[in-house]
C-alpha cells in the first residue's frame, strides 16, 4: 500500500447551478433547464441551493449556436474587463452578465459548481469534460457518477492544454464539470440522449448532498482522456476541405488510432492515413461545430488521475 | 403470347444536378463541388465523345446559406417554388431565396414550359434515419420510377425508397418540380453542418447509378416495367407542445426513434413526455412513418410524416424515336397554347 495520502478539506457546496443552452442548438439541455425551471422538484437536494439557468436565450430562442459568438469561448480576462458598452457582441455582454450572477471567476463569492450542459454531433456517449487535473472535489463526484452509472460508461475528458484550453462558461465556478452527451444532431432532441443527462445530473446532485452532510470519500483513481491536440481537415489553398473523416474512424470516439491507420477519406475516394508517432485516442470526430474552428477531431492521450480523499471542510 | 406496351418517352437531354438548396445539408454541397471540379478537369474531347447524348448541369442553389452553413437566409428556398411564388413581383423586401428561386427558374425552368430541364435532381441530407429516398409529387412518372428501380438494384446495401407527395403541379413548391422530370434525392441519417463519409458516398453513388441510368435510357435501352413500393404521403404529426411557450412537452419515443418505414400501428408509442409518459399512435389506420425527428421540422410543426404503401405497375419504357418526339413537340406546344 503506498503512503498515507492526507484527506483534502473542501468547503461545502452550497450553491450550484445547472447551465442549458450554452449553446442554443443542443437541445438536451435547453430542455432540461425549461423543465426545472418550471418545476426543480427533481434537481431538488438537502442543503444545496441549485439553480437552472439559460445562458444563452438569445440563440435558443433562434435554435442556433451562438448569435454573435461562441458564449463557451467568451469568458475570457480581456472579455470579462471590457467596458460594457453598445459595440460589444452580444455573448460577451451576457458573458459579463453572467460573471457577475455566478461569479466573479476566481472570488470566493463565486458559485461552488456549474454543470454546463452540451450535446455534440460525435459518437461520445456520456463524457464529463474537466478543466483541472487537481480538483480533487470533481475527481470525486466524477467517480461518484461512474459508479453509479455502471455497467452504462462515462468517459472523462480532460482539458488542461495551454494552449487548447479555452474559456468556458461554467468557469465561473470554483469547480466546473461539462456535460457532454452525444450523439445528437444540432436541433434535435432524441429521448435517450435526454434521458442520459438527466440521470447524469441526478448523481451529481445526490454526490453533493452527501459531501455536505459530511461524509468521506475515500482515495480513488480516474481514468482520464487528456487533450493533447487538434487535428483539422485537410484542406486546399483556398480553406476548402478536402477530405471526410474516414468511414474506420467516424462514430470511433475513445479507440486507439494507431500510426498508419485511415484517417480521412477525399471526395474522390482515396484514403489519407494517421502519420503520428504514437497511439493517439480521438474524440469529438466529426462535431458539426467544430467546422469553423479547424478540428476534425481532437487527439487524446489516456492518464490514470489520483483524486486524494475529501470531506466537507 | 401477348406483348406487353413499351411507353415511349422523350429523349432526357438536359439534366441539372443540385446541391445546397438548403446550405447546412453538406453531402450534396461537397458532392456537386467534386463534380464541378471533376468536370473543369476532364478534356474538351472527352466530353464530346459522350455524343452529347445528355448535358449535365451541376448547381448550387443557395450560395449565401451555403456560406453560413445555414439551411436558409431568409425563408426555405424549397418552398419557393409555387406558380404563384414564382410569377410574383420581385420587391426591396423580397425575400433572398424567393428571388433566387426566380433566378433558378430562368436558369433550369421555365416550370411548366417547352425549355425546363428534362430532369432535376435535388441533393438533400436528413436526420432522420431515412436511408435514400427519392421524394416526388408523381406516382405515374415513370422515369423518375425507373430511375428509383435501378438504384434499388445497384444499391443493394442501403434501403432505397420512393416518397410520393399528392400535390398538384401548381402546388408543388420544391425545386425538382421546376423540372419535366424531377425528384429530390434524400440521404440519411446525417446532422445537418455535418458531411459523414458513408453518407456522402451513398449519395455519390445515387447520383452516379441516375445519370448512367439516362444515359442508357437515351442510347434506346428497354426497360422492362413491373412492380414496385409507392410511399404516399397521408399527414404529418406535431410534437406535443405547451399552450402558453409553444415549446414541446415530448420527444419522439425510443421505440419510434430511427424506425422510420416500419410500420406504426394505432396503438404504437409515439412520444415520450418528459415525466415519463408514453402517448400513443390515435389514428385508425396503420401507416409509414419517415421524417422522424428531422431537426428543420421542428419550426415546421412537424415530428414526423405518415404514409400508406400501396404496390404500383409500372410500364416498360424506352426512348422516343426522333420521328415520335417531333409529333410528341407539336402536341406539347398546342397543349401550351390552350
């Protein structure tokens, strides 16, 4: 057995908030914050304040993904600085706003834990995206949740790139976790898919009402998928894509892609292969989103996290 | 033994091949791309080779959607196609896609006239898991059911369907119907904004086994007629919705998800509400369902479309003689002038 790892105190988490439409076309999560703002019964637990909240009004009343620009990239320094006035877009007006309600980032005055709520045209199924590989508090919960989901999976994806890393809405909190359920084309609303991320969101909440009333949840370890790159389409001099995700890897999310192995395929049929040294393991293949930004899926590498023991402080 | 009528049709000359009249559905955009380069690349000499049996026009119908990868601007190109939204004046607040359905009108049309494409082929993606539908306002154009026999044979591992919608000529309001012959080509499930290979490829292969079917057809090849599926479109059901939002209330159940074309029998689950309830299928007939779950729809009302399947006769057929097609012209032109 190796050497006694001390119990980390975390404060309690009071205060939590659920965020659905972040972006507006990822319905699961509209759908679930409509629902529990009209009746919370569900979301409902001792000693937690929680409260569901639209980000992003705007784009879900147009059913699109951001109306200005994307509200997940808007939490920026500069942004939340910027002196509020009419030339600002929209998302970052409203990612001030919501600084303010849930935050300031960074104050102890900021919401304990937000739960973003996304869904992605990949073939993810349930995955809990981390910003932090030190938050002992969410490597907790998450392992909470994977147990609790069991034999059903719930992958972890984590996000701590330098470079990669970007401003998410639920960055507001102290301890932020993503919800990403998928696959789900944009706009539509699938039963299972919906299903999912409320049972989700139900061992979350029942995690944290346990942490509050006290008890201690032992050392464990998280299997996790750590960001390592951004791999775009091939594309032609103008920016045109030239290829599709290869037909091998498409809806292939979390499997190793070993060197040689198909990675896309042109319009005219040829097959363009992976010319990386190592196994990479793909994920977010083929997000409908991911378009505009240059990615044709995101390279992971698997790591094995070690969460301390926690109890309420 | 008796022999059975050939129905001699006219010589398909002219064809228009078209993508992105909604611009997110991406297998037809970068389909007709390819095809655009494709068809720059290949040599004057080849082209005339082809014996200019048939001219290929390749189209994308709207650019500006196309740009911003959403299905419209303004309102839905593919409802712009009635008589009566293409004879309108065209005003400072006419919408985008109304004009450019005027300017694709003159393009591949005038619909209804002596000059409109001989046959229009639509490109279009859907999230529902409809396989490859041709949908059309006709269940006796035979050239549009032979085409569909043909790609049911040579495309023997995606299920391969023909939709027919009971609209008059003067109601059809979709881009094929600008055509003498026309359908649109549906391919799914795909998201929209999203070009999935398989799909992509399904849809190349279509369009490929379509044009090499007019290309026979006019070099004189017989085909033998017989019998086929006919899907006619009944009515559509809407989600459930609130009264006071209008948001809805249910998702499509997940024993309806995906399951479009196998029967739904009165009775069947339809919708399940978000606290768990399950409601039912109340028609009295059972019918087809398909465009379950389509994302565009949602706006339109509709969560899915209900069909009857009935088993049509369709005719041999072959190309017109040169001799037939010119007294076939001089009817058609006095028909035009009455």
């Amino acid at each position: 057995m190796s050497s006694f790892s001390s119990c980390q105190s975390v404060r309690e988490a009071r205060r939590v908030a659920i965020f659905g439409g972040t972006h507006g076309n990822e319905l699961s999560g509209v759908t679930l914050v409509h629902l529990w703002m009209k009746n919370g019964t569900e979301i409902q637990r001792r000693g937690v304040e929680t409260r569901p909240f639209i980000t992003n009004p705007r784009a879900v009343e147009k059913c699109s993904r951001y109306v200005d620009t994307d509200l997940n990239r808007a939490f920026t320094p500069e942004n939340l600085s910027a002196p509020a006035d009419g030339q600002l877009p929209y998302e970052v007006l409203r990612a001030q706003e919501i600084n303010r309600m849930f935050g300031p980032k960074g104050s102890p005055d900021a919401y304990d834990v937000i739960f973003d709520l996304h869904n992605t045209t990949s073939n993810m199924g349930c995955t809990l995206i981390l910003e932090s590989s030190k938050d002992h508090f969410n490597l907790q919960m998450i392992n909470y949740i994977q147990k609790a989901l069991a034999p059903a999976s719930c992958l972890v994806l984590l996000n701590e790139h330098p470079l990669l890393k970007y401003s998410t809405a639920r960055s507001v909190a102290k301890h932020p976790v993503g919800l990403e359920v998928g696959p789900q084309p944009q706009g539509v609303l699938r039963s299972n898919i919906f299903e999912s991320m409320r049972e989700i969101l139900k061992h979350a909440l029942d995690f944290i009402e346990l942490f509050n009333e006290g008890v201690e949840f032992p050392p464990c370890s998280v299997p996790v998928f750590r960001v390592s790159e951004r791999v775009d389409y091939p594309r032609d001099a103008n920016g045109n894509i030239m290829a599709m995700v290869h037909p091998n890897l498409q809806d292939c999310d979390w499997e190793p892609l070993n060197p040689g192995d198909p990675m896309f395929q042109t319009f005219d049929g040829k097959t363009i292969r992976y010319q990386g040294s190592g196994t990479i393991y793909p994920t977010f293949i083929n997000e409908a989103a991911y378009y505009e930004k240059q990615q044709a899926f995101v390279a992971t590498r698997r790591e094995t996290l070690s969460a301390n023991a926690v109890r309420k402080a | 033994m008796e022999v059975e009528e050939v129905e001699r049709l006219p010589r398909l000359s002219r064809v228009a091949v078209c993508g992105g009249t909604h611009g997110n559905e991406l297998s037809g955009v970068y389909l007709v791309r390819e095809l655009l380069k494709v068809k720059k690349k290949k040599k004057k000499e080849e082209e005339d080779e082809d014996g200019g049996a048939m001219s290929v026009l390749l189209v994308l119908s709207n650019p500006r959607a196309m740009q911003q990868c959403l299905r419209y601007i303004d309102t839905d190109l593919n409802r712009c196609f009635t008589h009566a939204c293409l004879i309108g004046p065209t005003l400072d607040k006419t919408p985008y896609e109304m004009r450019r359905a005027r300017e694709l009108n003159a393009m591949l049309g005038p619909k209804g006239s002596a000059g409109a494409m001989d046959l229009i082929c639509d490109l279009h993606n859907t999230t529902a898991n409809m396989g490859l539908s041709l949908i059309t306002y006709s269940d006796h154009d035979w050239i549009c059911m032979h085409i569909f026999r043909h790609l049911q044979r040579q495309i023997p591992d995606t299920p391969v369907r023909y939709i027919h919608y009971d609209v008059t000529s003067k109601e059809s309001y979709s881009l094929d119907s600008v055509g003498k012959h026309g359908f649109a080509m549906e391919v799914g499930p795909q998201p929209h904004g999203v070009v999935r290979s398989n799909i992509y490829t399904t849809m190349k292969s279509g369009v490929q086994y379509m044009l090499d079917w007019v290309h026979f057809f006019n070099s004189g090849v017989i085909f033998d007629g017989g019998f086929m599926d006919v899907f006619t479109v009944v009515k559509h059901i809407d989600y459930p919705r609130d009264g006071e939002t209008h948001n809805i209330t249910a998702a499509i159940h997940p024993q309806l998800q995906d399951r479009d074309f196998c029967l739904l029998r009165p009775g069947d689950p339809l919708f399940q509400t978000f606290s768990g309830e399950t409601l039912r299928y109340t028609g009295s007939e059972p019918l087809y369902p398909f465009f379950i779950n389509e994302s565009a729809y949602y706006e339109k009302g509709i969560a899915l479309c209900l069909a009857r399947k009935r088993r049509v006769k369709i005719p041999s057929v072959r190309v017109q003689t040169e001799e037939e097609e010119r007294q076939n012209e001089q009817r058609y032109t006095s028909e035009e002038e009455e």
